[in-house]
C-alpha cells in the first residue's frame, strides 16, 4: 500500500470516528473482524453521505500535505482523480 492509500485509509477511519463519536481503535476493531467502512458508519446510526461529504471537502488539504511531506509531487496532484 503506498502513502497516497494509507492517507486515504486513515482519512476513512477518522471521519467514521468522528461522525460516530468514538475512538480511533474502535473503527479499526471493526474493520479488523471484517465490517466495511459503510458497515461501521450504517451499524452505529451514523451517515455514509455525511462521511464520504467530510473528505470530499478534506481532499486539497490532504493532497497540499502530501506535497508538504514529499509524498506526493506536484504533478501527481494534476493528475489526481477528483
């Protein structure tokens, strides 16, 4: 898995975190015994939408610190997906 994908993930798992208001740990238990993301946020009364929407609005400062931290070039930013 290379960095821009283990931002991604980690992104994933912190905006469940947030929207379910627990623990980093606790998203990670349940992906650990299988569930997916949509899973965990559905399972715990939170919203997919609300999830997907808070990294959406997250992605530029996501891919400006992968620049920052030489993770990712300028040109790879271009070439993105958005």
């Amino acid at each position: 898995m290379g960095h821009g994908e283990q931002c991604t993930v980690r992104g994933v798992i912190l905006a469940a975190a947030v929207e379910l208001e627990v623990n980093v740990a606790e998203v990670i238990n349940y992906l650990n015994h299988g569930y997916t993301s949509a899973e965990i946020i559905r399972d715990n009364d939170g919203s997919v939408t609300k999830v997907v929407g808070t990294l959406v609005v997250q992605q530029p400062d996501r891919l400006q610190w992968a620049v920052h931290e030489d993770l990712m070039s300028r040109h790879q930013i271009r070439d993105h997906p958005k």
